[in-house]
C-alpha cells in the first residue's frame, strides 16, 4: 500500500495500492474516467464521484445519474446513502467509500490531515457489532451474507471485487438455490424494515441490485467480518454431512 503523508490542507484518496494527494484548490474526479480512473467497466459512470474542498469543508459529491455509494467513518459507526445528486461533508479522519457497477464492488478510502470531527472515545460491543450493524441475524442468514461478501473480505485493503451470483453463492455453502434466495429475501425484508436504502427496487433489477447493496451495507456495518471466513467452510462440511 503506498503511503501519502499531506499537509493540514490537503486530502488523500486510496485505492488499490495507490495514493492521490489533492490540494484544497482542485476537484478530484473518480470514474471510468477523471483522476481516478477505476476500471473500464461500463456500468460505472464516466464521471462518478467529485471531492473538493469549499470554504474550508471537504465535500464529496455524487454527479452521476444512476449509482450511488455507501459511505462509512473507518470505524462503522456511522453510515450514509450517497444517492445520485447528493454531497456529503467528509469530517472524520477516515472514511470508506463502496458502491458497485454491475457485479464488481468498489471500495476506497478517504484521509483528511485535519478532519472536522475527532474520535474522543471508543465504545466496546460485547457482540462485536456497531450501532449501525445492531440488527439480529439468525447463524444461516448470516453465512447467507458472509458467502455473497467473500470476494470482498478476502481483498487486501481498498481495491474491487466480483460478487458472487446467488447461485455460486449458495454452492459455496452446500445450500440448494432455493434455500439460499429465501434467506436473501428475509434479510432484505429485515434491513429495509429498519431503514437500509436499496434492497427494494424494480423487478427487473431487483435481483441484482439487492445482492451488491446489501454486500455494500454489511461490510459497511460489519455485519461480517474477515475473522468469519472460515465459517463458511464448516458450514458447507455441516450441509455435506446433513445430506448423507
């Protein structure tokens, strides 16, 4: 990972291994195209996302017209829905920023040298779950989230990552499909019951979208984490051993 030391005034953009240093004065593009250009992948924006520094308050600002993004402080504590047209003031030392295009799920990171809030106490879970991730999950639809969010985890640092279809998904696990699709469609419920933007939608992009969403939330919110990987392959061995 490269590694930017920037000035009281000037932000630091990572992805992938590199670092973007900009300057209080420039706006700094992220898409197919820009400062940042991503990855060649149509479904992503050409001009996705912009950050700019206006009277002394960093701002980043969604200016596509389709994709939103998940943005989260380093910690998970707090989490907000970047839908197209809105910006939102970037004010805690480091912030996570992932959304998806088609089935490839993006994350980068955000340093500010001298953020407008600062960290003055850390609060311990005993379920090791944020306020933001406080929802109960029963065992199976956890691993449900955990098989569609493995590429993801697996990844060191920021970078992208192909989703998992249902279908792979659910193979993963040793599940049949149709089990797989009812625990994704009560998680959904449960989430958008509570507030999580995405997980409902037209019926001809329902079924995509809901998965990149909801893997976009869960490892915003920690749901999951790397610890739970090896989970999955004691829950495929405990399927395996169901079915003989």
């Amino acid at each position: 990972m490269c590694s930017v030391t920037a000035r009281a005034d000037e932000l630091t953009v990572e992805f992938a291994g590199e670092a973007f240093t900009v300057g209080p004065d420039a706006v700094f593009t992220v898409g197919r195209e820009g400062d940042l250009a991503i990855d060649d992948n149509l479904f992503l924006h050409r001009h996705f996302l912009t950050i700019e520094n206006v009277q002394g308050l960093w701002l980043l600002s969604n200016v596509g017209s389709r994709l939103a993004a998940t943005v989260t402080d380093s910690g998970g504590r707090v989490q907000a829905w970047l839908a197209p047209g809105a910006r939102l003031p970037l004010v805690f030392a480091a912030t996570a920023v992932i959304f998806s295009a088609g089935p490839t799920t993006y994350e980068l990171t955000i340093s500010v040298a001298e953020p407008a809030f600062r960290e003055t106490q850390q609060l311990e879970h005993d379920d090791g779950l944020s306020t933001i991730g406080d929802v109960p999950l029963t065992h199976s639809q956890r691993m449900m989230i955990l098989a569609l969010a493995e590429p993801v985890l697996r990844r060191e640092g920021t970078g992208m990552s192909e989703l998992p279809t249902s279908a792979q998904a659910a193979e993963r696990l040793g599940w049949t499909l149709t089990r797989f699709n009812r625990k994704l469609d009560n998680v959904c419920d449960k989430l958008d019951r509570i507030g999580v933007p995405g997980l409902r939608g037209g019926v001809r992009s329902y079924a995509t979208n809901r998965r990149v969403r909801l893997v976009e939330h869960a490892i915003a919110a920690r749901l999951v984490t790397r610890s739970d990987l090896p989970l999955l392959d004691v829950e495929r061995e405990s399927a395996a051993a169901d079915d003989d």
